[in-house]
C-alpha cells in the first residue's frame, strides 16, 4: 500500500490569477506598442517634415522641398558664374555695402526663399548678367525692398525686443507665393482670409485717416454710435482670427477701455503701419488693402517675419 501525500499547489488561486493577468497585459501593451510602431514607421515617409528656416518664424525656405522646389539647378549654376566674373555687385541701388555673393545669399534665402520663385522671376538669365533691368519684376522687387525696409525702421522698431524682435521681409506678407491675395466667397482678391466667419465677406478695416483709428477707441460711454460698435466688434473679431488670441491678450478684461496692457499699445502701432500701407504702397500692392491676417495668418508672430541679425542691416533695425 502506497503512502500518498497531498501536495500544496504552488501558487494559490489568487495569485496565478494576477501572474496570468499581467502576461497577457504585457503580450497586448506590447503587441499595441510594437504595431503602432510599426504603422508610423511606414507613415513617415508620406509626412511633410517640418523644416524652418533659421532665418524665420515658422517657415521653410527649403528649396529641395518636394511639395514645392522652386530654385533651379541652371539659375544657381548662372549665379555662382556670376559671383566668380563679378565679386563686386553690379548695377547695385539698394543694397549697397555688400559684395556679390552677400547679396546672392540673401537673394536665396529671402526673396527667393520667401516668394518660392526661381532667380528668373526677376532675373534675365539668358545672358548670366544678373544686373540686367529687363524684366519689370526686378524693378517691382526693389520698390518691396524699400517698403520693407521703410516698415521695419519706422514702425516694426517702435515694438520692444520683448515681443519678439521680429522684422518684415518677402515672406512676411508673401508667404510663399508671388502674388499674395486671398480670394473671397466674390472671387476679388484682397490680404483677407478666405473666410472670416462669422465676419461678411466685404469686412475690410478702415484706413483711410487718423479718424478711421478713433472708432476703435473704447471709452465706456454709456450712448455710443451703434455703427460705430459694430465696425468695432467686426474689426477686433478680425484681430482675434488674424493673432489667434483673446480680447485679454490687448485688454484689461475687468475695464475695456483701460491701458495696462502692452499689446494693447503695440497693436495701435501695427495699425498706423497698415494705414500707412495703405496710403503710400498701394501701387505696388496692386491697390489691395492691407489686414492684420496679410501678414500673422492665426500667429501672434508673424510666420515668415525675420529673425534678429538674419537681414541686411540697411532693410532693417536693431532691435532695443
């Protein structure tokens, strides 16, 4: 007759349980991890990579990007021939105090790099001669360049360097395309988003004088021109779509029409600079007017405006 022995189990009920539990958890947590992997590893190549430029705020000027390569191999071959034949600039008028291949960097990378056009948008390459006057966008260029230049000394350098120090240049207002208009539900072009919602199509601000800027003034009277309210709420519905901000990012938000607040002070410059966009640089602008969202696009700084230091110092200013 045998002697038999109850043997313990191992592992009670409970236990073996959690241990059973917690490896099917880990083969699922796993499992979940590694296909999630594995599907963005074959998703990437698909994916736009973001590559800004060091020069700006959120932008690229990568000429080599395939959703739009703009500089040509034979105009940058033209363009090295040119600097090596002439190391000093030729036919030079506003960008006077940098040899050849300084120019030729910030043609690349600035006006190039901010329209997304070839050199010969505004170049005639079919002889190399760069300084050629032919083509009427070259002279077009020129005009913008001043325009840029008169913005950032007489209006953009009235900001302190603590809102950012930003500058115009070509793609502060172009962002990538030649011709910067958006079109409306009509069908004309102007510098105002497509949609403005809940805004009317034909909102534009007011910027023929001074007076136009007096609207926007809050001064707590109780019997305000009820016009007047109107223009004013469509307009600061305008800045909150163009900056991507808050009434309280401009205003004290217990007393609307309190100063406390700096933006509040840097927005009425901003807003002389539109005037004064309007009044001096229609022509070139094909009599279009100018918004807030030209040039911010839903940013508080403005996409495609230039670091400190990255522009000519004869376009911009130093920052205080």
């Amino acid at each position: 007759m045998y002697n038999q022995r109850n043997a313990a189990p191992l592992f009670s009920e409970r236990t073996l349980f959690f241990l059973v539990f917690g490896v099917v958890t880990l083969v699922l947590v796993g499992g979940g991890i590694g296909t999630v992997s594995w599907i963005n590893s074959q998703l990437s190549g698909f994916r736009t990579q973001a590559n800004n430029s060091p020069n700006y705020t959120n932008y690229s000027t990568d000429p080599a990007d395939p959703a739009k390569p703009y500089l040509q191999t034979a105009s940058l071959t033209a363009m090295s021939k040119y600097i090596t034949e002439h190391p000093q600039p030729q036919n030079v008028q506003i960008l006077k105090g940098m040899d050849t291949a300084a120019i030729a960097n910030y043609m690349v990378n600035m006006v190039a790099g901010g329209l997304k056009v070839d050199c010969t948008y505004c170049h005639v390459l079919s002889n190399g001669n760069f300084a050629d006057d032919t083509n009427p966008q070259k002279v077009k260029a020129r005009q913008m360049m001043l325009m840029s230049q008169d913005l950032n000394q007489n209006f953009v350098a009235q900001l302190p360097a603590s809102v950012g120090g930003k500058q115009v240049t070509c793609a502060t207002c172009h962002n990538g395309k030649p011709v910067n208009f958006n079109g409306g539900n009509s069908g004309a072009l102007s510098n105002y988003p497509a949609d403005q919602s809940p805004l009317p199509d034909t909102f534009q601000l007011k910027l023929e004088s001074p007076a136009d800027l007096d609207l926007l003034l809050i001064t707590g009277k109780k019997d305000p021109d009820l016009a007047a309210v109107q223009y004013n709420q469509q307009t600061m519905t305008h800045f909150t779509q163009a900056l991507g901000n808050g009434c309280a990012f401009c205003h004290n938000a217990n007393y609307f029409p309190g100063n406390e607040q700096p933006p509040k002070a840097h927005a009425l410059i901003m807003l002389k600079m539109a005037q004064h966009i309007n009044a001096t640089y229609k022509p070139i602008m094909n009599n279009k007017v100018p918004s807030c969202w030209m040039c911010h696009r839903g940013q508080q700084l403005p996409p495609g405006s230039a670091n400190p230091g990255q522009i000519p110092e004869v376009l911009g200013y130093k920052p205080q």
